[in-house]
C-alpha cells in the first residue's frame, strides 16, 4: 500500500512538469539535509564518537570493480537527464554551478550519511538504519523525500524522451507510465536494486558517450534547431553502438566495465558515422520542425 500511494504522489509533480518537481524540491530537500543530519549525530553518539566509526569495516564487501560500475549506475541515469533539468538554469554558469554542487556536495553528503549509519547499525539502508536509532518521524521524511524527488525526475525524463518517440502529449505519458512504474514498485522491484544499478552502470555510460561523440566529432559542437530545422528520426548507428558497448561492458572482464561501455560506445559511433558519412547509411527518415 505504501509504494501505491507513494507512486501516485511521485507520479503528480511530474505530471505537472518542471514547476512541480521545483516546488517539491524546495520542500523536500532541506527536511533531508536536516533529518539525515540528525541521524548521523545520533549514530556517531551512539557508538562512540568519529574515531570509532572511522575504525569499524563493513561486514561485507565487494571487488573494487564491482564497487565502480555500482557508483557509475547510480550516477550514470541522473548525469545522462541532467540537461532535462538544467536547461531551465537562468545561465551556463548556473547550470554548472548546480549540477557541480549537487553531485559533489549534496549528493556526497547523503552518502556519508547513509555510510555512517550503516556502519553503527549494521543496516545497509538509511531510512531502516535510523529506524534502528529511534528516529521514526525523521527516517520518513527522509524516504519519503529522497524516493519522491528522484523518482519524479525520472518520471520526468522518461516521459520527455517517450513524447519525442511516439509523439503523444507529455502529460498523458506520465499517467501511463506513472501507473506502470507504480505496479512494478508494488511488485517488489527494489528487491533487486543492487542488479539493477550493476545493469545501468553497463547500459547508461555508452548513451552519454554516443551524445558525446556526436556533438564533439560529428557536428562539431553545433546544433541547429528551431523552426523549419530537418532532424534524422532514426539514427541506427546510434542503436548499434549503444548495443555493441553494452556487450562488450557485460562480458569484457577486463578493466573497469562502466568505462569500457562509455569508451566502445563513443568509438564505434565515430566509426560507423564516419564511414556512412557520404552514404547516409543508417539514417532513416526526416522531421522538419513545425
């Protein structure tokens, strides 16, 4: 029940676009910054002080490798969207400033946060870790913020990217999609959280390494858009990098997988741009801006 009606509030300020995911976050986010503050006093307090905490190890571990392409999923999804959001920034420099303090900062915060007070309670997860310290009301508001705002920038996102597909209002790919994502969260999807992140930290990277090599070496940092300007609606090259990276990130044991995904992604789409470069091959269809 807690995941249905959870969904149905993440699916309401994405439906209302921008200024509803605006109007949460500053609601949302300082509650986070304060309770999961709370909750790490309360964890360094009760075992003892930051030199313990420093000195405790966790009871599992994994490979370093491992350990990379799970810290790349978590980031690569968010990183690939960020434009979504930052395109409403008043400035470039703006833009940077906040994608550069909320990854670097915020983020690494909260991190911190979740990494003390698994090392005091054992427990790998936040919210449940300061349930264990007593903080009821504050391990709420801390899962209910953190789910809430990112789940509705990814509602967001994926609503703008569906919309410029099957070209249907935005809005009502949010209900659908909304309606699905809430059924499969009911489900028990973050039962395989971990899995997942292993599976975004192979498949994202080479997304964003394919929109790299387009706009460096392919049109040479220059877009052209606005009205009556002609776009490519099928751009198989792209599918076939992004297909070939993704194998090699898979099953190429060697070196760090998230960044032999990006890497094989960005080469192969040079390549095969380059090599259909006279020939159009595998371009299909054009879209001319109303």
């Amino acid at each position: 029940m807690a995941a249905f009606w959870g969904g149905i509030l993440m699916l309401l300020t994405a439906y209302y676009g921008y200024k509803g995911i605006s109007l949460l976050s500053k609601i949302a986010v300082p509650l986070i910054v304060i309770t999961a503050t709370i909750g790490m006093i309360v964890a360094v307090k009760q075992v003892g002080g930051w030199n313990v905490v420093a000195s405790m190890k966790p009871e599992q571990s994994m490979g370093l490798g491992a350990g990379i392409v799970m810290v790349v999923g978590s980031f690569a999804g968010g990183a690939s969207a960020q434009a979504d959001i930052t395109r409403y920034a008043k400035s470039t420099k703006v833009a940077w400033l906040g994608t550069i303090f909320g990854y670097m900062v915020a983020n690494v915060f909260i991190i911190m946060a979740g990494f003390v007070t698994t090392v005091a309670t054992g427990i790998g997860d936040l919210p449940s870790a300061m349930l264990q310290l007593g903080l009821g009301i504050p391990a709420l508001l801390v899962l209910i913020g953190a789910q809430w705002t990112t789940n509705d920038n990814n509602l967001y996102t994926s609503s703008l990217g569906l919309a410029n597909i099957i070209n249907v209002d935005r809005s009502k790919i949010v209900l659908v999609s909304g309606v699905i994502a809430t059924l499969v969260g009911v489900a028990g999807l973050s039962n395989y959280f971990a899995d997942w992140l292993v599976l975004l930290g192979i498949g994202v990277p080479p997304m964003a390494g394919i929109i790299l090599a387009d706009y460096f070496f392919i049109s040479n940092q220059k877009y052209e858009y606005g009205k009556g300007s002609e776009y490519c609606q099928w751009n198989i090259n792209a599918f076939i990098s992004w297909g070939v990276a993704c194998l090699v990130g898979y099953f190429v044991n060697w070196g760090i997988a998230s960044l032999n995904s990006l890497i094989v992604g960005m080469v192969v789409y040079i390549i095969l741009m380059k090599v259909n470069e006279d020939k159009k091959i595998g371009l299909i269809g054009t879209y001319i801006e109303p």
